[in-house]
C-alpha cells in the first residue's frame, strides 16, 4: 500500500538510486561530440581578442585603438578601460577586438596604441610586516570567548606555531568566456560557460539596454567552474557589445594566462597560532591571527570559522586583510573551508606531537567539541583501516628512512553545508511513456542530468533511457546557481518532488480505468500493480494521459525530508617524502565521506575523488607566484603553475559513508567536503614522515628542503 | 667531395673524422660539401617550397576525408580544426604546449594540435577524436572513460581520450607504471585520474584490444604507409 | 601570433638557403614545442619559419664508424626505442624522465638542445636574460628555478635543455650547418653552449641562420651512465635539476668519469673537479656523496634558490649510483 507522503522510498527496495549509474552524457563528453560554449561556431562566428594591461597598477595614459578598427578582417572594437582608466591588477581588460579570423585579432590587437603611467603595487601577501608599513592592512575582525591567558597558563602544553597556504586559481580548463549573438536588435543569444544559467542573463540585459526577456541564456556543457563562473563578466559583456557593433555572433574566451590572472583566486592564508592542551589531549585554549589576501578588495578568510570544525572554549581569534595588487578573489570550491582546515588541522596535529600522543587520539579525544562527534568517530575509524593508521603512525620522525626516504600518515576533518538550492523543475509525461524534465540548471560535471534522469525513472519504476534531461537554458523554469554544493539536491528534490505527484495522478487515471481503489496502486519494473496484481504496463497507463503531456511543476527546497544539510568527513593521507630533494609522493589516500543519501554512487566517488586530487594539487604543487619587481604574476601559464599529473596521485580511496541514518537524512551536496581537509591531512603526514612541519602549503621541494635545514639547525 | 664509398658505409656525406676535425667552439668552419649538391638552380628550387604569409589553399587529410581550407601558414592544426572544421573534439586549454587537451593522432602518433601548423600537416594522415565513434559504435577506450567515470566537466576527456588510445596502440600490455609515466602529458582539473588509471589498465589488462573503429583507421594507416 | 612565410626544404642544402634569406630573420621548425610558445608569446617575430621535419638526411639514428649518428630529427622515441642508442642509460633516462607520449613521439634531440630558457621573466616578456630598466630582475625577483652556478653575470636562467647533459657526458659532437650553403663546423658539444652577456647572443654558439644538423656519439663501449634528473611532478614537467654522468669502470673502482649538471647553471654545467674526485674511487653511497659535493662546491645560489644546491649535489650522487646499479631509495 503506497502512502501518499512526499519522501525517498525504501531504502531496499531503490533500484537505481544508491547504485553506481554511468553518465548519461558520458559519450557525448569523451567522444567530442559535447559541445562547450568554446565549441560554438555558428555561421558567420567572429573570433575577438583582447588587450591586457601589463602593469600591476597605474593609471592609462593613452588608448589608441584607430589602428585596429581600420585593419581589414575587424568587424568591431570594444574599449573596456580607455586612457584615463586605473589599473589595480595586471591583466585588466582593455580592449577587444572581433575579426573574421582569430589571427586577425590578433594582429588587431598589436598595433592598437597602449601607455601607462605606472604606480605602486603591493602583491606581498604573506609579509604582515610589509603590507602594515605600506598602509595595506585591512582589519577584519577579533573576538575572544572565554579566558585565553588563564587557560593557556594553566595548559599542560602549548604550542605556537606559524602556517600558511598560498593562493591558487581556479584554472577552469574551460576559459571563462562567452558566444554572442543579436538576433534583430534586442534578441540576445549568449553561449555562457556558467554556473549560473538561469541568473546570468539580467546581467547582459542592464548594461546592454534591453530586457532580461530578450536575453537566452545557453550552458549545455562547461568545461569548469569551481566556483568562479557565477557572473556574465566584463569579458562576457564585452563580448556582446562586440556582436552588438559587429551584427554577427561573437566569440570571446580568455587566453590562459588572462583567465589566470583576472578569472578568479583563491584567497590566502597565513597565521600564527597558540594552542594548548592538557595531559589528556582536550583542547583547551587556541589564540591566531591569521592575514593573508583576496586581492584588491583586501578581504581574508573568515575570521568565524577558526578553529575550524572545533569549538574551543578559550578562544581569540583576529584576522586581517591585505590589500594587494592581484585580480579578485571568487568563491573556490568550499570557500573559506580549506585554508582554515589547514591553518587549524596543523596546529592541532604539532600540539599531538608536543604531547607526545598520536594525532588521532587528539583528534578524537576533541570530537565532543564538533558538530557530529559520532560520525567523525565513525569515519575515522573507516579511515584508520584503510590506511593502516595503526601500523603506519610513529611519532613524527621516527620512521625508519630507506636511501632517504621517510613515510608518514596524516589525518583531518571537514565539514560543509550543502544544503539544496531553490529551484523549479517542469516535469512533462507523455502519453508515449516518456519523460521530460525541464530546469534552468547545468552540469558542472557533477552529473547534474543524470541525477534527474534517475530520480524520475526511479519515482516512475521506468528505464532511464525514457527519460529525457532538459538542462543549460534560462528559457526553462529558474534553478540556482551550483555553487557551495547545492545542485544535487536542488534539482533532485524538485523533481522527485513532481515526479512523486505526476505518479499519484497518473495512479489516479489508472484507478479510474480499471475499477481499482487508486491507494492500492504501485508502481514497479514498469508496470502497475494493485493487490498483488499486475493491473497495466507503464506505457499503457501513460495512454491514459490523452494527447497533451502530463505536466507537474515541481519546486524546492522543502522541509519534507528529500534533502537536508551539514556533512562531516575525514581525510587520511599515507605520503612517502624523499628527504634529500624535498619530493613528496603520496602512497595512499583516503577520504571517509556522508552525504546522506546518495542518488549515484559512481559519479559521488568521482566527486570525492576528484577532490582529493584538487587538495594534492594545492597541498603539493599549486600556487599563484606574484613577483615583488613587477607585481606581475610569473607563472601565469600550465608549466610553471604545477598542477598533479595522472602520476601524482598515488592509491586513492573514496569511501562512502552511508548507514541507514545517513540514507534517512535525504540528499545533501558532496561537491566542496572532500577538497577541504586535504592539505592538513597532507601536511601532517609529511610532518609525521620527516619530523619538522613544513609550514606553507603547497609543500614544495623547496619548502620542504627548508624545513629540514631549519628543523636542523 | 667525399668519395662515394664513404657516403655508402657511413649512410650519410660525413663520418667521424668530420665530427673530430673541429675540436674547439673557435674552429673555423671546414668547407665540405654536404651530400646535396649546391647549386644555383637548388637555389630557386627551394624559393619554390615557400609558401608566403598570405593565405593560400591547405589540403588536410582528417579521419580518412579530405580538406582544403585557405589559411594562413601561422594557423595551427588546432585552430584549422576547431574554427575552420568545426572538429571541436580537440579542445584549446594550455596555449603552451602543456595540456594534452588538444591530442591528436598524425600518422598514428599521439600529437598536441596546438603545436603544429596546419600547413605542416599536409600529406599526414590526422585522426581526431570524433573518428572514434560512429553513431552509437564507439571505441573501447571512449566506453572505458564512460564506464569508470573518468570525466566530470569533460573538457580535458576528449584529448585524454586520443592520448590514452595512442598509448595503449603502442602498449597493449601495459602496466599500472607506464600508465602512469606515458600519460603524464595531459591534465585534468577536476580529478579524474583514479577513473582513466582504472580505464587504461582494464583495457591493458586485455591486451589493449582495438576495438573495430579504430581497428579500422589502423588499417587505413597501415595500408596507406604500405 | 605574427604572420611569416612558411618553408618546407627536403635537403640540408635547401633549409640553409631558406634559413639564410631576410637577413637570417628566420627560425627552425621541428617539433614545434618550444617555437610555438615563442611565437605565440610574441618572444620571437621570424619573417619565416622553415620546417625542416622533411629533410631525410637529419632523421633517424645510425652507425657511423666506432660511434652512432643521432639526426637533429631524431625524436625522443627514435632514441628510445632505436638497439643503437640501447647503451646510452643517461639518455634513455632522459626519455622515460618526460612522461608524456606527446613529446616523445614529436619532440626532437635538435630541439632539445636549441631549447630556449623556461625562465620566466624571459616567457613574460624581459628578454633572455631578464632585465627591466638595467635591473635584473631574476637577481631582485623570484629567482626559485634559477642558476646556483655560473650565475655571476647577467645570464641567471638555466639551460633548458634535457639531452645536452647526458650527451656532453658521453662526449658528443655536434654538427652545425650554414650560414653559408657549404659551411658545416663540428665541434663538442659541450662547446655549442654560451654564457650570454647579452639577450641577443642566444644560449648557443649557432650564428643566424645555422642550425644543429647531427649528433655523434663515440661508441658506448664499456662505458656506464645514468641521468638523474629531480623532478617534482610525475608528469610532464622541468627537472628542478639533473646531473648525467658516464663512467668507466675498472672492476669496483672508477677509471674514466664525466660529470655534467643540468638546469643549475645557463649551460649544461660539466664538474671537472668532481670527475676527476670520481676517478680511482668505487661508487657507493660515501664516495658519490662526496663527489656530490664537490660538483656544487663553488655553487653560487640566489636569494631564493638555495635549496638547489641541496638537488644538484643529491643529482650528481644518484646519477653515479644508478650507472653502476646501486641506487636505492630516493623518490
């Protein structure tokens, strides 16, 4: 007998959700038929370039671009910062160029005229010292609770210690870009790589002088957002001024290095840290100030979420912001997250280490000051078995080294919200027997379509192949943006939602035709059933509907237990380090991972996964190198600005940590947790290896090779 | 002139005692002549093989059709392909010959687009990522890469693709370790390499197996090298 | 990228007649991984590019007397995979060093040795050897990736060549071809390589319009060797630093050594002292270790390089223990 609540049905009886379901545009993407908006070459496309500036700061003084427009081949140009116009970081956008050819725009490009009156810059972000004595501290805040000096002195020991992470970009393979096209003079047709589909097209229409109606917004496939693709950007606006003066599409993408540069960072974050503990392990004073920079705006890391994940009774806190002459920050994966994680993981993991107590025992002994202390200690334990924590943990150093080689294991925790985001989907069942499902939302390579696909087919007991995915379009009804790990649910949710009540009206007409009582209707494997009897077959029933489709509009997030929020989440790393050149390798690693109830469990280890390879990336390799002669940023290009190779990444474990009370909580986003406790992990297993903390990630040869030096002298 | 037999035994116009003649950087230069004759009439021959900066017709072969497109010579295969042919497969990420995303095969070789000039290509045999499937017929590889999940936003699939079916051409057998070392040519942001570590390895395991696509462009190349 | 005229000579004769028009404004084509960023970065405006990959005579890898023929063609995969370049270990180890199919099916042992510095203030627009209104900017900046030897003038970038150290190792020559139709010079490799004191000399001895036509390496013999290079990535990425080194051994006790660093310095950088401290001795952990040393022993690092010295001594060690087959450890 199905009741007629709204909810995820048994957990036994699922037969596509929970299991692992490739991706149903799987072959699309890997064969090159997927077209990205880089793809996009309607007739008649124009191909513009762009103007960077190359100074850190500074005003500029003249802006020729007469040369350009009267090349032949260039159809239009487009002045974003003209002479007179500041410049506050290199790579800001001065003009563009829309040719026949992209050579051509490049050529226009070269001889427009440029000057700059140049002024000082400031990149210098982990200099406290430096950017207080060039008036470029931004205060961000300090708050204390509880008695930090009273505990501290009555602390059996404590520890200070400095640590950092350096900024990374967001390095969408994928340039951030768009392909403009005016059909008439206000109908606007933009190709968008965005994470933001349905909310984007109001930001064409306002600088652009027409409606927000007239403006189709399309993302079918985006090659990479990971936060930074939310708005039209200068970049995309220019784009459609282009096509506005050309009268022919456009396409603009930026060059890798200016996407590096202007398209996105993630902040920095250095700090100092006390921390102290007694005898036992419990935490029980932690005083840091951290600094560091998101760029222009000078902002920093959330100061509220240090300590991060632990709750410490005595407790200061402060952070300041440096100003620096770098492009601005945009939300990276889990914002604010791994740099804390790291800042807090490290001090936790040395304090162990002063207590002479195995970092795991201090992590556990402190869970009562988290959120979830039964699922961290759940998950650590998973963890701990995987990786051999037991047998692989020593005290820090005091591993056996073979030809200089010393391993270690190192451990962290994460949390993250992940609630859904509002959405709407239109769901339409035909009289055929399939389905459509319409939504303003995109595949960021989470699986987005695939997640609806097996939702529905799962709500209907029907195959997914009759199912059929309408995303990446703002003509469909309105969805959020995927950022902070919002999709999954949010598009899941709206659509179970529809397709639960499309089912009960289709159960409806069933009943109806056949004389049954319409609560003892279920449906299964494709066929309706009513008292143990097969009564119709899904596409008989769907005959029913008569010729117009059966449509149900279906919205979310509610509180009727389809999603939920908050994830905990553990990250254990085994790391071999090679202690005459500083090289790390990561042996194993492992990340123990809820997120409620999971609809595909291939695509969320993919997630996860692909996580931990981002945290090896920014633990071990990854950062934006800014040169004090020229505030430029050098290694604004894919050899020097080191990302893992398919080499670097070691055994890698995603284990799903789903009991029946993690099912019971519905769907929660899993996009950001497995990136956040990475580098801690990383460093304490390098720290355990090599008896010295290396203290600012990523932990370069270099850094490494300097650690050693220091922790020897 | 070097003698004749010189020439036969050595396969080339020089031998050893050539290389050991000049001993310092300061050595002046020792007038020979090399194995092609100079002449004048050479002289103009070779002003025939440039093509000027303009644009002029360029006949590519691309998975077994041929193309003329007129492009300029500083055009690479990779523009030639995405703007001219619309073969987006190939996609433009690193712009530093890094990335991998835009892997090709000319002449059965693993090639990053982005590093020749279309002209260049002109009598080679180029095969892009769309040659590996026809209609719902796809290559093993393409279903290994669907089949481990080895993708999220996909930008970087299609030129991972193309490499790890180079590579598995030329390394049936191939272990964990050179999986790892040969396909250390391509990047993918967002993780994926546990799934196309799984994919390459399923299909080594199996002997690197050609499915009939590609079974089939490899018997093009072979019977057109022939 | 700029517009230039496009040249495919079939003969030696042909490529220098080509390369030798417009006043030598013109650049060598081969496998297009480091021309195409130069062009595309702007660093480099040939009037023409002559793509020499059709001239047969450059290609290929053969026998020639006691010794073997490497052609500028040859790619990485040819050196591999050729019996004839079998014996040379340091080579091979260059090879399997790159990690990706890419460059070894398509990168080629001219264009290895002619490679241009990675530094990057050069790739960023401040010329060769990186100066900006009469400043160095390497001695000032970010010098993380610089030299550590060799470095007191104002070339500080490192040589970026992989091959050149193993094959100066080996005692290679190399022939050069041009300007003129018939002028050839062969002289050592280790000799090709200069110092700049200016941006426009270039890290080699090759004049406008000559280019590297051959390689000869003497015949392996008994001869060992190994490359080791430190490389941070396990991927396509630069070596941090390399040592190659060749030896002869007399039983346990080394006869004949040669010991070249690369990546440290602006040239391949051969350690005559620290050869000469190799010879007599056996190779084990002790012995290597002190050689180690001494090949950085007048090692000047930067303000941020330091820790290549640490790299460069640690190279040298391992590269003697891995041509006599005891390297252990190490990652």
């Amino acid at each position: 007998m199905a009741e007629r609540t709204i909810g995820w049905g048994p957990r036994s009886e699922n037969r596509l959700i929970g299991s692992e379901v490739q991706r149903i545009d799987g072959v699309g993407k890997a064969s090159g038929a997927a077209k990205y908006t880089a793809d996009i070459n309607t007739p008649g496309t124009l191909y513009a370039k762009l103007l960077t500036a190359t100074i850190a700061a500074g005003k500029v003084t003249r802006l020729n671009v007469a040369p350009a427009e009267e090349m032949e081949g260039v159809h239009a140009v487009h002045v974003l910062n003209g002479e007179g116009a500041e410049i506050r970081y290199e790579g800001t956008l001065l003009a563009a160029v829309a040719a026949e050819r992209p050579e051509i725009a490049e050529d226009a490009v070269r001889a427009i005229e440029v000057s700059y009156e140049p002024s000082e810059f400031f990149v210098d972000d982990d200099n406290l010292e430096a950017a207080e004595a060039a008036g470029r501290t931004k205060p961000q805040g300090e708050n204390t609770q509880g008695d930090v000096e009273a505990a501290l002195s009555a602390a059996k020991v404590v520890h200070k210690g400095y640590y950092g992470i350096n900024t990374i970009t967001h390095m969408c393979l994928e340039p951030h870009g768009s392909h403009c096209e005016f059909t008439g003079d206000e109908d606007l047709t933009v190709h968008l790589s965005t994470q933001n589909v349905s909310g984007t097209g109001g930001q064409f229409a306002g600088p652009l002088g027409i409606d927000e109606s007239s403006v189709s917004i399309i993302c079918n496939y985006i090659g990479g957002g990971f936060g930074s693709k939310f708005q039209a950007g200068e970049w995309g606006l220019a784009c459609a001024q282009l096509a506005k003066k050309a009268g022919r599409p456009v396409r603009l993408m930026l060059d890798r290095s200016t996407e590096l540069k202007i398209a996105g960072n993630r902040p920095s974050g250095f700090a100092e840290v006390t921390i102290a503990g007694d005898a036992d392990g419990n935490i029980t004073a932690w005083d840091s100030h951290h600094w560091g920079t998101s760029g222009i705006n000078g902002s920093v890391v959330r100061l509220s979420l240090i300590p991060y994940v632990f709750e410490i009774e005595n407790r200061n806190r402060k952070a300041t912001g440096i100003v620096c002459n770098r492009g601005p920050n945009q939300a990276w994966r889990a914002p604010n997250h791994p740099q804390l994680s790291a800042l807090t993981a490290t001090a936790m993991d040395d304090l162990a280490d002063k207590l002479g107590m195995d970092s795991y025992d201090l992590f556990k002994k402190n869970l009562d000051k988290t959120e979830r202390p039964d699922v961290y200690a759940a998950e650590m334990e998973v963890g701990a078995k995987i990786i051999d924590w037991k047998a692989k943990w020593h005290p820090h150093g005091k591993g056996e080294s073979r030809g200089g080689v010393k391993s270690g294991v190192g451990m962290a925790l994460h949390t993250w919200g992940g609630r859904a985001h509002a959405a709407i989907c239109q769901l339409k069942v035909h009289s055929d027997g399939t389905v459509e499902s319409y939504g303003g939302s995109q595949d960021l390579g989470t699986g987005t379509k695939t997640i609806i696909a097996m939702t529905i087919a799962e709500t209907f007991g029907i195959p997914m192949s009759k199912v059929k995915v309408h995303v990446g379009s703002n003509a469909y009804p309105k969805s959020g943006p995927s950022g902070g790990s919002t999709t999954v649910g949010g598009v899941s949710g709206p659509n179970r939602r529809a397709s639960q009540e499309a089912l009960w009206k289709i159960m409806d007409l069933v009943a109806a035709k056949y004389g049954v009582d319409a609560d003892s209707v279920e449906a299964k494997d494709g066929y309706f059933r009513s008292g143990g009897k097969t009564i119709c077959s899904w596409t008989q029933a769907c005959r029913l509907i008569g010729p117009m489709p059966l449509e149900v509009q279906g919205t979310g997030p509610k509180d009727d237990g389809l999603t939920d929020q908050g994830v905990g989440g553990v990250q254990m790393a085994d790391v071999s380090v090679d202690t005459e050149t500083g090289i790390i390798r990561v042996n194993k690693f492992v990340c123990v991972q809820d997120c409620g109830l999971i609809i595909d469990l291939l695509t969320a280890k993919s997630q996860v996964l692909g996580g931990m390879i981002m945290g090896i990336a920014y633990a071990l390799s990854e950062e934006q190198v800014m040169d004090n002669n020229t505030g430029r940023f050098i290694n604004a290009d894919l050899e020097n600005y080191k990302l893992p190779r398919i080499g670097d990444v070691g055994e890698l474990v995603a284990e799903m940590y789903q009991p029946d009370s993690e099912y019971d909580r519905g769907v929660i986003g899993l996009g950001e947790p497995p990136v956040i406790s990475s580098g801690g992990a990383l460093s304490n297993a390098v720290a355990n290896a090599i008896g010295v903390r290396v203290p600012v990630l990523p932990m370069t040869p270099q850094r490494v090779l300097e650690a050693l030096k220091g922790g020897q002298a | 002139m070097r003698d004749r037999k010189d020439q036969n035994e050595s396969g080339s116009g020089f031998s050893r005692r050539d290389f050991l003649k000049g001993s310092s950087a300061a050595a002046a230069a020792t007038a020979m002549a090399t194995s092609a004759t100079e002449s004048p009439a050479q002289q103009s021959q070779s002003q025939g093989n440039v093509a000027s900066a303009e644009a002029r017709d360029v006949t590519l072969s691309i998975n077994g059709q041929q193309h003329t497109l007129s492009l300029e010579p500083r055009v690479t295969l990779l523009d030639a392909l995405r703007n001219d042919l619309n073969l987006t497969g190939a996609k433009d990420v690193c712009d530093t010959t890094t990335c991998g995303a835009c892997t090709v095969l000319i002449d059965g070789k693993a090639t990053y687009a982005c590093a020749r000039f279309a002209v260049e290509c002109e009598g080679a045999e180029i095969q892009t990522v769309e040659s590996l499937r026809n209609g719902s017929e796809v290559d093993e590889v393409i279903e290994g890469f669907v089949e481990h999940d080895a993708m999220q936003c996909g930008f970087c699939t299609p030129g991972f693709v193309m490499a790890t079916r180079a590579f598995l051409n030329e390394n049936p057998n191939a272990s964990l370790e050179d999986i790892q070392k040969g396909l250390g040519g391509n990047i993918c942001r967002c993780g994926t390499y546990h799934g196309i570590t799984q994919c390459a390895l399923q299909i080594a395991q199996k002997g690197g197996a050609c499915s009939w696509l590609n079974e089939r462009l490899v018997g093009d190349l072979v019977a057109k090298t022939a | 990228m700029r517009s230039f005229e496009y040249a495919r000579p079939q003969t030696e004769a042909e490529a220098v007649a080509l390369l030798n028009d417009h006043d030598s404004e013109t650049t060598v084509l081969a496998g297009g991984t480091d021309l195409m960023n130069l062009l595309r970065r702007d660093l480099v405006g040939p009037k023409r590019v002559v793509d020499i990959k059709q001239v047969e005579s450059m290609r290929g890898i053969r026998p020639i007397d006691d010794g073997v023929l490497i052609g500028a063609l040859a790619t990485l995969e040819d050196v591999a995979s050729n019996p004839l370049t079998a014996d040379y270990r340091s080579l091979l180890d260059v090879v399997d060093g790159t990690r990706a199919i890419q460059i070894q099916a398509n990168g080629t042992i001219g264009g290895d040795l002619c490679h241009l510095p990675n530094c990057w203030y050069f790739r960023n627009g401040y010329g060769l050897l990186g100066y900006d209104n009469g400043e160095s900017l390497v001695q000032a900046g970010d010098n993380r990736y610089h030299a550590i030897l060799g470095n007191a003038g104002p070339a500080k970038f490192v040589s970026a060549s992989r091959f050149a150290p193993a094959m100066i190792a080996w005692g290679a020559r190399v022939r050069v071809i041009g300007p003129e139709p018939d002028a050839e010079e062969y002289l050592p490799l280790e000799y090709f390589y200069i110092t700049p004191r200016l941006s426009s000399q270039g890290v080699t001895v090759l004049k406008p319009g000559q280019m590297i036509s051959h390689l000869w390496l003497p015949s392996a013999g008994r001869k060992r060797s190994a490359t080791y290079e430190v490389l941070q990535m396990e991927g396509l990425d630069w070596p941090l630093a390399s040592a190659s080194v060749s030896v002869e051994m007399d039983g346990d006790i080394v006869r004949d050594a040669s010991i070249v660093l690369g990546h440290v310095a602006p040239t391949p950088w051969l350690s005559r002292e620290a050869a000469k401290q190799a010879v007599g001795r056996p190779l084990n952990e002790r012995s290597a270790s002190e050689i180690g040393d001494l090949a950085v022993a007048t090692a000047t690092p930067l303000s941020n390089n330091a820790y290549k010295v640490q790299l460069a001594r640690t190279a040298v060690k391992r590269a003697l223990l891995k041509a006599v087959d005891k390297l252990e450890g190490g990652l």
